[in-house]
C-alpha cells in the first residue's frame, strides 16, 4: 500500500497544475496533476503537501484544506494507492520548476483540457463544488475501467452551520 497526497492550489480563478516529466517508468509521464507525492517515515499528510508542493513548485503552502480521500487499487506494481486530497489558497515564495516537472498556473476554465486521468475529472468538479468526498478509480493499463465516489459534505453548508449561534438571547 501507497500513501500519497495531492494538492490544487488555487489563486485567481487558476489552478497550479503539475505536468510530469517524460521519465522511464513514471506512470505519470506527460500527464497534468496536481502537486503532490508520496509519505515519508512519521509525515502527516498535511507534513507530506507541505513538503511536496514545495519540493515540486517553490511554494510553501499554509492550511491546506483536507478535501478528500481517494482509493487506487493496483495501481502501480500491483500496489494499492491512499490519496489524501487538498486544496490551499495561502502560500509564499518564487514559483519554480523540479526534476519532475514543470509546476504551471492554468486558468479554471481550461483544466479540463490538459491530459488528465480519466478519474481525475471526476473528482475535481468536487473542488469546485466545496464538497467533501471520498473515491474509487480502478485502472487497467492506464484506462479508468470504474470509479465509485461519495459525496460526504458540503463544506460551505457545515461552515454556515458551524457559525450560526446555538442560541439567541
């Protein structure tokens, strides 16, 4: 089992997205995605964004917001892949690029035109609807064959909710 986070930061109706390098091996290579990688020994996941955003871009994000978990099984050498999935809109710092790729502003209108995961698709319309989620994308060599997704919150209806008194006087 893999434990990995990916985070969308978000600035101006844009996105920062990730297109990976075309590296031997790398499942990835040549597609868009967010920011993010894989947990080291002891992180949290938050620990993990910070760091891989930072690591990927330059950018050091603040309190990244916990949007969702996503389930990958056998994704990559047979493994099965956890995701923690954020969004942050506080960061500082110099954008800059890494040995994996080239970190890109992409204007929200137009991330459904990158070369994405299939299931990626799914899951991002959640991000715009400030809605909590979990999910299941199932591939077989490279090709979403079936995802499940289940919509538990929206978080902009709990936030109202959580900010309403109790009680009047």
């Amino acid at each position: 089992m893999v434990l990995a986070t990916l985070c969308y930061v978000k600035k101006n109706r844009r996105t920062l997205m990730f297109r990976k390098s075309n590296r031997p091996g790398d499942i990835h290579a040549g597609k868009w995605n967010g920011l993010g990688g894989k947990f080291e020994p002891g992180e949290t996941p938050e620990e993990c964004i910070i760091r891989e955003v930072e690591e990927e871009s330059g950018l050091v994000i603040q309190n990244p917001s916990l949007r969702g978990v996503l389930t990958f099984p056998a994704f990559k050498n047979e493994e099965d892949w956890y995701v923690y999935v954020f969004v942050a809109r506080e960061f500082s710092g110099t954008l800059g690029s890494s040995e994996e790729g080239i970190p890109e502003w992409v204007e929200d209108a137009r991330l459904f035109e990158l070369n994405l995961w299939e299931g990626d698709r799914v899951f991002m319309k959640c991000l715009e609807d400030d809605q909590f989620f979990s999910g299941k994308f199932a591939y077989e060599s490279g090709k979403l064959v079936h995802h499940e997704l289940v919509i538990h919150h929206n978080l902009s209806s709990l936030r109202a909710l959580h900010n309403k008194p109790l009680m009047s006087s």
